[in-house]
C-alpha cells in the first residue's frame, strides 16, 4: 500500500511553440516528436525521467502539428489495464473559460488545471520537452520537500560568457533564491551573484553562475497561486515574481544538460552520441530511455566501414563508409556512400519491389543514400530520397542560412526536408 505521506506528484512536460528555431524539423512535426538519436523522438527524454524516477502521472502539452506526437505517445506509452499511470497529450483547445491557443508556458498550465485538479496532486513537476539530460527526479523532490520551499527550481552551473544567454539565479547559503536577472548582459557585473563555496561542490571551477534550466517543482496550492492572474511565462514572468513573496530554493543540477532547441544544438547533441565516451549515453541499465518497440529485423551489414556511429535496427549498409553518423531505423545506404558526421534519421516504411520499379520506370529514386553518394555536416529528414553520386556539403559551397527548396541552410549544416527526392549527380 502506498504511504499516504508520500507526494502525490503530476508531471506536465511543456511541448513548446512552433518551434522556428528547428525548421524545417518542425515542419510537419511539434518539437518534442523530433526523431533522435537514431531510434527515438526528443519527448522520450523527459518522459523517461518521470518513469524512471517513478512518477508515471505525465500530462503533456502542445498545440502545434501533434498528429505525428499523438501517434508516437499513443503507440509508446501504455501502463496496462491494472497501472494508475500514463502519458497524456493536451492540446489547446477551445471551452467556455478560454478559446485562444496558449500564450506561453504558464498559460499553458492555467488553462489546463481542470484536468491537472482530477488527479488531487500534492505537486507538480514542470519539465520542458526538448532538453538533453537524465535526472533522478525523485532526489529532486526530496531535496525540494527537506527545505520546505514553495516552489524549486532546477538549475546548471554556466561561465560568465553562457550567462548571458539564461536566466540567472542569485542563491544565499541554504541555496535560496534571493534574486533573479534574465539573460545579463556581457559587460554587465554581475560578480555579486557567484555561487556561495558552500554550495560549489565538485563544479568546475569557471562556472560561476547558476542558469535556471526550465523545470520546477510547485506546491500544489502555490501552483494555483502562482496562476491566478494574466501573466503568461514562467521564466520571466511567474518565477521572478514568486521570489518576492514565496520561498523559491535552487536544486543545483551537476549533470549533463543540453537545450535541443536550435539545428546546431540539435545536431551536435546528436554527433555527441558518437563520442568514445558519450555525455549523454543511451547505455544505462538503471535508468533506460524508453520508446516505441516497432519489431524490426537486426540490421545488416555489407562490409562497410564504420567509426565511431551509431546504427538502428532495420537497416542495410552496403560496402559503405561512416564516420561519426548516427543512422536512424530502416535506413538504405547504397554500395559507395560516404558519410562524414551526418545524421539520417531513416525511414517510416520500406518500399516494395513495385515501388522501386515504378521509381525507375520514372527516373525517381528510392527512399535511402544512393550508390557513390559523398554527404558530410548535414542532417537528412526522414523518408528522403537521394539519388546516386550526389555530393551534399563537401565541396566547399556556402549557403545563406534559411530555405533553398529541397534542402536548408542552418549555421553551416545542410538539413534534407522530409520526404524530399533529390535527382542523382545533385551537387548541394
């Protein structure tokens, strides 16, 4: 029997905007169905952490192309008949309190506490769905519940030069946040704000700073305080105001941590995952991250050569070269390919010998890398199709950042649209 003592706890992971900043990964999809890491989508994180920690109670939010995240969730995440949990999308929608799309993540929550009140939760925990990390929640609300805070607030160590881009946490001597300042500027002083030596730890030496990370745990009844009015963002509006009135404490994160929301973030998160010694490692037996178990056959290999990369399951390589790569399910990679740091996110279908005849019949080609193809710093969508010899990113072509038709431009990295079809002896 459950101790009655023990925190009833919701998790409401926050799914985001439109997110611009990974277009065109978002194109057809919401940022946390984003594949990753070869076989996953980005949402699997978080949801991960709830379920390890034990917190399988998971409302998640988002109102953008969630058709695709519907249908990962719904395929993924079943507790059994027998289990109080699951994992739950609320999307926006209209009722006789509200009938606009969600303002930010606070008004997200508001508008969602009808359904978050059913479950009588004693807290919440706040999680974003697009960030790299593996944290044991469970120690995170103990440490929130022993210093009896109101509301607590994870955060990560940052250098000078990173405080700039976060919200920045002042803490005194028992790790109570005492003021808040968003994104200083690089020539403010901010020298005041240090970390106090008593809560350093093993941190490294340069990171002076604490950075909020964008997940909280509320208190039930000040969650519905915090609510109670029209402010719409959590980080620059909810939280600095809550540290004037209520006891906001820092839980300081010294694990990896990684905001996915950007292409370059995204894809270096990725090609990380091909380190001897990886940051984040998909390979812990304690603390797994789950996803959905399509039944795919092993993969096979056709003497290729392979350094450093990641390969999921249902592939063929053939005779091919990879080199810090990671390859998503069901990948094609025809006799001669050569990828340098490139991520293929694979395919959602294998094409039959119909449809290969009838691609060849029109000079189309099938879904996959093509024969002698030689790609390097680019990220190939899901279901594209690259005909043979075609070069993508390696001969020294610069390309302003934003859309050129089949492909995308990010800060020197070549995303491949989804579905895309790309004529052999296409040089990008």
């Amino acid at each position: 029997m459950k101790n009655p003592k023990e925190p009833r706890v919701l998790a409401i992971i926050l799914g985001g905007g439109k997110g611009t900043r990974l277009y065109p990964l978002t194109k057809e999809r919401s940022k946390p169905a984003v594949p990753f890491g070869g076989k996953y989508r980005i949402v699997d994180i978080p949801i991960s952490n709830c379920i390890n920690s034990g917190y399988t109670k998971i409302y998640l939010l988002t109102q953008f192309n969630s058709a695709s995240l519907h249908h990962h969730i719904t395929n993924t995440y079943n507790f059994g008949r027998f289990d109080k949990g699951f994992v739950e999308i609320l999307a926006a929608e209209q009722t006789l309190e509200h009938s606009g799309w969600f303002e930010g993540t606070a008004d997200a929550v508001r508008k969602n506490m009808s359904h978050f009140r059913s479950q009588k939760p004693t807290h919440y925990i706040i999680l974003s769905g697009d960030q790299l990390y593996r944290m044991d929640l469970r120690d995170f609300m103990n440490s929130h519940i022993e210093s009896g805070a109101d509301i607590t607030i994870a955060t990560t160590a940052v250098n000078r030069k990173d405080a700039s881009g976060f919200g920045i946490m002042q803490i005194d001597k028992n790790k109570k946040i005492t003021a808040f300042q968003e994104k200083p500027a690089p020539d403010k002083d901010i020298s005041d704000w240090k970390i106090p030596a008593n809560s350093r730890g093993d941190l490294p030496p340069e990171k002076e700073y604490l950075a909020s990370m964008g997940i909280y745990i509320f208190n039930a009844e000040t969650m519905e305080e915090a609510l109670n009015n029209e402010f719409t963002d959590f980080g620059k509006e909810i939280i600095p105001r809550s540290i004037k009135d209520k006891k906001v404490n820092s839980y300081i994160f010294d694990g990896y941590w990684e905001d996915i929301g950007t292409i370059r973030s995204f894809y270096e998160s990725m090609i990380g995952l091909t380190d001897y010694e990886p940051q984040f490692d998909f390979y812990d037996v304690e603390e797994p991250i789950y996803t959905h178990m399509r039944n795919l056959p092993p993969s096979k290999i056709n003497d290729a050569v392979i350094e450093n990369s990641l390969t999921s399951e249902g592939c063929i390589i053939s005779k091919a070269k990879l080199k810090q790569s990671v390859i998503g399910v069901r990948s094609i990679l025809e006799v001669g390919a050569d990828l340098d740091g490139v991520i293929v996110m694979g395919s959602d279908f294998y094409e039959t010998k119909e449809t290969k005849l009838e691609n060849e019949k029109h000079g189309k080609p099938n879904v996959g890398i093509g024969k002698n193809c030689k790609i390097a710093k680019a990220i190939i969508d899901k279901d594209a199709a690259i005909g043979d010899n075609c070069r993508i990113n390696v001969d020294g072509n610069k390309y302003p950042d934003g859309d050129h038709g089949n492909f995308y431009s990010a800060d020197g990295i070549i995303v491949i649209k989804k579905g895309a079809v790309i004529p052999s002896g296409t040089v990008i």
